[in-house]
C-alpha cells in the first residue's frame, strides 16, 4: 500500500509546489496559512470526549468543568497557534555560490509588525526534517539560517521551503509553503588530493617581458624542504599565512600558469578517488573541471597569476578574489 500511495504523493507534491508563485518575499495570509490537529491534538481530543462521556454517564459537575475548560483552552490555543503565523513577513536573503556536496546556507529575515512576540517559529527545506527555531520580537525581525546540499554544478533554483509552530499547546500545527525564486550558482567539488599545480607553458605573443615576478606566474610548487635556498622560498605567499612552499624550479622568462582543460591528466579509465557522487559525477568531464577547481583554489592560495582555458571560454591570467570567482564561475557553467 505504500508504494502505491509514495508515487501519489510525489505526484501530488509537485502539482502543489507548482501552484505556488516564485517571491523571495512573502506575507502569510489567512490564504497561505494551513493548520491541522497534531497527534498530541487528538489525543487530546479523544481525552476530552472520554471525559466528557464520563461527566454525562455519573452526571458529575466537576467532569463537565473540567471538560468544558481544557476544550476551551484547546480552541483559544488553536487561535494563537493560526496567529503566530498569520501576517509574519519573510525575506530570503540573496545567497552566495558554494561547491558542490556543501551545503548551502539560506538566510531567511522574519518580520513582524505586531506588538507581541512571536514564538516558537520552524523553517525547513520541504521533504527535510532538519528544522531551524527562533522567536521574532514585537514590531521587529530575526533571522533563521536553513541549510540545503546541492550535489551538481550549475545554477540551482532555491528548494522550496516550508515554515510551521506549535505554539502554544502542541496540539495544533500550523504551516505554510513557499517557493523562493532566487538561483545559487554552484561550484564543481573540488579534488580532494589534487596533484601539483601544472608546469608554466611559453608565453604568447612573442617577446617575454619581465612582468611583475615577485607575484608571478611560477612553473610549479611544494611544501618547504630544509635546505632549500632562499631565492626558490615564495615570500609573498608566506607574508599572507604562517606556511613556507617553494618553488619547484625558477620561473623563466616567457612562462605562464595556464590551468587548461585538455591538460588536466584526466582520463576516462582513471577515476579521481575526489570525485563527486551523484548523476554524471564520475564522467571525465566532471573530473577534469574538479581537479580544474582544485587546482585555482591552490593557485589562489599562493598568491600566483594564472590563466585557465576551457572548451569554449578563455580566461586571462589574474589573481586575486574577482579572478578566482570568474574561474570558478566559468567551471560552473562549463
């Protein structure tokens, strides 16, 4: 029975997400707000009929009061459990690229025009039960962070996501769905244990030129061995962190850092042991625009100028935080 209902509710699911407008902001209204007994609700219920059988069959007054007053607090629950929600504002925040398998933070602002708190306040990706609880001031806001692990590269619509309370007896949920319209550009994983950075290749266009070597562009790089002499030491790497990395040989004149699609060392029959799970993770393509990845967020720690080269889309040698981002963004989209 329930294989025949899972495929059902799937179905039934995605005619309903598709209902939904795409907003990054939106207004509960007694239209967008659902509410449904919780399983403590009916026992509750059942309780108070028990009882309320009880106080008739023995004709007892004090069963008829404390019938009438746990229903009674039970329906003026109902009401502030329906007005936590109803007339909540929320906002999701635009959020930033991330990799592959991580997860992506969302920040969602709730606001409230009102003058009490209010309490006990859920948010979830729908289909997840990894909730995230916070309470929202009177005439003020908070912020709840939701977490969502995409697992391709590419631009990704944000999941739909889904706020509930229970406050304040438990035996009422009340909840709402929303479908955010903001895209997140994801990165491709990158290589866990990506070998070194790629040999310079000569430069194009003729003469070299000596241009700016103290930041260059090097042939390749290590951890720091004991004797190694001074000139092979990267200072300006080791100005930005506490760690020493020498240069494999020294860079020559009409040399380049050029990261380069065709020339990752990747091939069909040798799967990277990094390479991502999930549909189409383990083709070559993937792997070579992992290590790709792997090996700008090393060229980007050492402070090095790099290029990188990808079927279709060149990328000039830069460093720095806006370089590495249009690299990473140009292995996304590959």
């Amino acid at each position: 029975m329930t294989k025949v209902l899972s495929p059902l509710r799937k179905r039934f699911r995605r005619w309903f997400e598709s209902r939904l407008p795409l907003s990054d902001s939106i207004r509960l209204t007694q239209r967008t707000v659902y509410i449904l007994p919780t399983r403590a609700g009916l026992m509750l219920f059942v309780t108070l009929l028990v009882l309320l059988v009880g106080a008739i069959n023995y004709q007892l007054n004090l069963g008829y009061l404390l019938t009438f007053l746990l229903g009674g607090s039970a329906v003026v629950g109902m009401h502030i459990c329906h007005g936590t929600l109803r007339g909540l504002s929320l906002h999701l925040l635009p959020p930033q690229p991330q990799f592959a398998h991580a997860h992506v933070a969302l920040d969602v602002v709730l606001s409230s025009a009102r003058n009490s708190v209010r309490h006990g306040i859920g948010l979830s990706v729908l289909g997840l039960d990894q909730w995230a609880w916070n309470d929202v001031p009177p005439q003020g806001s908070s912020t709840i962070q939701v977490a969502w692990q995409p697992l391709e590269r590419g631009w990704h619509r944000v999941p739909t996501l889904t706020a509930e309370t229970r406050f304040p007896m438990g035996s009422f949920r009340v909840w709402t769905v929303w479908r955010p319209a903001a895209q997140v550009l994801v990165y491709p994983a990158p290589e866990a244990h990506a070998p070194p950075l790629p040999p310079g290749q000569a430069r194009t266009g003729g003469a070299a030129t000596q241009q700016a070597r103290e930041g260059g562009e090097y042939d390749g790089v290590r951890a720091y061995r004991r004797g190694d002499p001074l000139k092979q030491i990267v200072w300006k790497k080791a100005a930005h962190t506490d760690s020493l990395v020498s240069r494999e040989r020294e860079p020559q004149e009409g040399e380049e850092l050029w990261l380069d699609f065709e020339h990752t060392g990747v091939t069909a029959s040798a799967p990277s042991p990094a390479a991502a799970q999930g549909p189409g993770a383990h083709s070559a393509t993937e792997r070579k625009l992992s290590r790709l990845c792997a090996w700008v967020l090393q060229a980007d720690r050492l402070v090095l100028d790099y290029g990188l080269r990808l079927p279709g889309k060149v990328v000039s040698p830069g460093s720095g935080e806006a370089h590495k981002r249009e690299c990473l963004e140009a292995l996304a989209l590959c």
